[in-house]
C-alpha cells in the first residue's frame, strides 16, 4: 500500500492535499466487509499551526451544527448515556476520558515526557468475533518539545470525505483543550490513516471536492474565529435541547 504525506501550514491545507492525492494515486479496490470497491491510500495528514485560519474546511459532509455536535461528542460526551441504554457499546469520549487527567498529571510531571499516550483501542471488544464496530481511533500521543503541545495521532481507518475533516477538527480542539490547562502553545497535529478511503458511493463527492479545490480555492474554507465559531455557538442550544429530549425518551 503507497505511503503519502499531505502537509500544510492550516488544517484545510493538508486536509485538501490529501483529497487530491486521493483521487489522484489510489486504485480502486475491493472491500468485501462492505459489499463494495474504495480508493485507499496510507496517508498522514501533517498540519503545522492547527489554529491557523482559515481552519474550517466546507468540504465535509455537514455544516456548523453538525461539527459542533461533534465537537461537544468528542470533548464533552454529550452521547455517552445511549452506553448505558444499551443503545452503543462505546464511545470515543467514553474510553478516553478516564486518560485524560493521567495526560494532564503525565505532562506536569515531566515536560519531556514520551508516555503521554491515549489508548482508545480496546482489546478485548475491538477484536471479538461478529464486532462489526471496532474503533476506527487507535491512540494518541501528546509531546511537549520546545513549550508547545504536540498531537499524534492513529486511525486503522478514516473515511476520507464523511468523516476525516470532523475527526480532525474535534481532536486539535481536545489538543487546544489540553495545551490551555497545561500552559503551553499549541504545536503540530499529525493525523495518520492506515486505511485513508473513499468508498465507491462517494467517488463522484470526492471528485466534485477536488474540482472545487482546484477551480475555486478561495471559496473552500471558511474562517473559525468570528465566523463558524459564533455559528457552531449559536447551534449549541438546539442541540442541548436535542439531546434532553433523546435522555428523557422511553
């Protein structure tokens, strides 16, 4: 499987790179768990200033309420009660929140730390016979090198045009998150996919993307502070509301 490196100084930046080179190098192959054919590339996204603007990408499947949801998903858990009814067997806050006071305690203990590790892979779930949701997120690691915070990251599989930019976007704000509480910078965020992909119902959207990239360039992203920053606050309330009425359902 070919190796790639999407680099860029903004998260949109590596982001698009890596969605023409997609298109561009991967071959279309079989994926048989799906019934269906992708394009897959091993890729890794190297964003150098993850808060740098334009931060935001118009190129995802949603808008601003979704990416906030999943923003609040990610750092707040706002869905982990549906664990409990049963309804999931897990989510991606609900396996790394009881690590993130050991990242805090781990990086005040010792600056220069390599143990700062998430695991979000669990074992014994992961790899059971007939799971057919195993955690897509492998792990995460935290460096503080030169007084800046440092995220790298592991997905076996990341949906390249449905998920990716969300996926992203929600972990640099935990990395912003943890480099507030600690006082340090933010430094680099580096997202690597095993399996970078697009299935075949999505080759005409991952098409259609790197069209835009490439046509219209400035009309591809969009400002997060003083723009989609005041719009995902605006959603926060409906989606407050949305999540009651899903607890208080029978």
């Amino acid at each position: 499987m070919d190796e790639f490196v999407a680099r860029g100084r903004t998260l949109p930046e590596a982001y698009h790179a890596s969605l023409i080179m997609l298109a561009e190098n991967a071959k279309e192959t079989p994926c048989p768990d799906y019934d269906t054919t992708q394009k897959e590339l091993s890729m890794t996204l190297y964003v150098e200033e993850p808060l740098a603007e334009p931060m935001i990408s118009r190129l995802f499947a949603g808008g601003y309420r979704e990416l906030e949801q999943y923003r609040q998903e990610i750092l707040d858990g706002i869905l982990d009660f549906e664990i409990e009814r049963g309804n999931w067997a897990y989510t991606y806050h609900s396996r790394m929140a009881e690590q993130f006071p050991f990242i805090l305690r781990e990086l005040r203990r010792n600056p220069d730390s390599r143990r700062a590790v998430i695991d979000v892979r669990d074992w014994h779930h992961d790899a059971a016979e007939g799971n057919e949701n195993p955690a897509c997120l492998q792990h995460l690691q935290y460096f503080i090198r030169d007084g800046a915070l440092h995220c790298k990251l592991l997905f076996r599989s990341n949906d390249a045009c449905k998920a990716a930019f969300m996926n992203a976007f929600a972990l640099i704000m935990l990395q912003k998150r943890f480099a507030d509480e600690l006082g340090v910078r933010m430094g680099s965020y580096t997202h690597r996919a095993n399996s970078y992909h697009c299935y075949a119902r999505d080759f005409d959207l991952l098409e259609g993307y790197v069209r835009r990239i490439r046509e219209r360039p400035d009309e591809c992203t969009y400002d997060y502070e003083g723009e989609f920053e005041e719009l995902m606050a605006m959603a926060a309330p409906d989606i407050a509301e949305a999540v009651e009425k899903l607890k208080n359902r029978e």
